[in-house]
C-alpha cells in the first residue's frame, strides 16, 4: 500500500473509530435517561463536547439511525426516537420470546462461577436508591443473560429490540416498588439457571420481560403518555397511534 493509500486509510479507520465510540456514548446517554424521545441531538453541542469535528457524530447518528434509535428529519435535525405504546407493546411481546430462549439456552450451559457472577448483579442492584442508578445495571444484568445462551443470533435480535425500548422500560421501573419487583424477579431467574431447568428458566425469562410490559403499562394508565414532538415539530402524546 502507498503512502498516500495508508494515510486515507488510517484516516478513515480513525473516523470509524470516533464514530462508534459517539455512538456508544449517544446510547448510554439515552439509557440514562439523559436523552429522551423527541430530543434533537445538537451536534454542534457535542462535537464542542468531544473535541472532534462533526463529521464522527453525523456518522454516529447515521448508525443509530440503523438501530431505530434516532430519526433524521429533512432540514430540521437528529431526534430520539418516538415510539406509541401500542408499538412498545409489541416489542415487549416478541423480547419476551427471544429472552425466554435466551433462557432455556443458557440454563443447559451455564456454569456455576457465572452464576455467581449475575448473584453479585443482583446484589449490586439491590443497593440501586433510584431509577438513575439502577436502569443502566438492569440493561447490563439482562444483555450478560442473553450473552450466557451462547447464541449470537438470539443476542443480535435482543440487543437490536432493546435498544428501541429504552424510554418505555424505564417508565416500567418508575414506583409502586417496580424497582424492588424487577430484581426479585432477576433473583428467580438466576436460581433458574443455577439449577439448570431449561423450562423454568424460559418461562421465568418470558414472565419477566411480560411483568415489565404490564408495569409499563400500569405506568402509562397511572400518569399517562408523555408529551413528545412530532416529525412535523407539533407537540403530540407517545401514546397515539
């Protein structure tokens, strides 16, 4: 390869590289709550904040874009995603099957140093105070889950359907003690596997991301949709069809 070639290809490696480490950064900042549906993403704010060109967050956004994370609108921006409640229900309804087998893969593989690996999750969860604190442990707890099937497929799909859901998940974790419901359920679901019942395991794993849906909704029946914008920029609920 020539000098040149080497140059442009360093080149692009390295804005590949500063591109994936703003998308992750993007999608931690959403999982923290610290974007929200209908947010536009200033790029010019975050390559201030980065200290790179715009070039790396366009791209980023262009990735998210890709996991229906983001939408781009013609001439208005980047935004957070909007979802309606009926769509996240759906969701729901499919990881609840993908989780479930997740389940039965992992409880006929599962060792038991990895079992106390995911005791430990529940316990650094179980100290949470708050839905700040505890949501991002939740993600990590159920994306090792899915990792401990040992198939790539089934944690490609539920990997690519969680990230869709961050918003209305959090919602499902939000009072009434859902936080405390959420990781007694975690807690069953480790002694599932432990005990290497593959049906159990499944089924636990469903009823889980199920008793997460009902939660979400309950939530959204107690304090109703949250006020998001529009594609064409008028306010509208989340909820609506």
């Amino acid at each position: 390869m020539k000098n040149k070639d080497l140059l442009v290809h360093l080149k692009n490696r390295r804005a590949e590289t500063l591109s994936s480490l703003v998308a992750e950064e993007l999608e931690r900042m959403i999982i923290r709550g610290e974007l929200q549906a209908g947010d536009r993403i200033n790029e010019s704010a975050l390559a201030q904040v980065f200290s790179i060109s715009r070039g790396p967050i366009r791209e980023a956004c262009r990735s998210l874009e890709k996991s229906n994370l983001v939408r781009v609108v013609t001439n208005r921006g980047v935004f957070v995603r909007e979802m309606s409640v009926a769509q996240a229900a759906e969701i729901y309804d499919v990881r609840a099957h993908i989780f479930g087998l997740a389940g039965r893969l992992a409880a006929s593989r599962i060792s038991s140093r990895e079992v106390e690996e995911l005791l430990a999750m529940v316990a650094e969860m179980q100290e949470a105070k708050d839905i700040d604190s505890y949501y991002p442990l939740n993600v990590a707890f159920h994306a090792r889950l899915v990792e401990l099937s040992g198939n790539s497929r089934v944690a490609e799909l539920y990997y690519s359907l969680g990230k869709e859901l961050h918003l209305f998940r959090r919602r499902g974790l939000v009072g009434g003690g859902a936080i405390v419901l959420s990781n007694r359920e975690h807690l069953h679901i480790v002694e599932a596997l432990r005990d290497h019942s593959c049906e159990l395991a499944e089924r636990t794993m469903a009823d889980h991301v199920l008793a997460g849906k009902a939660r979400m909704l309950e939530s959204v029946k107690r304090h109703g949709p949250e006020v998001a914008e529009s594609e064409s920029g008028s306010p509208r609920r989340t909820g609506e069809d």
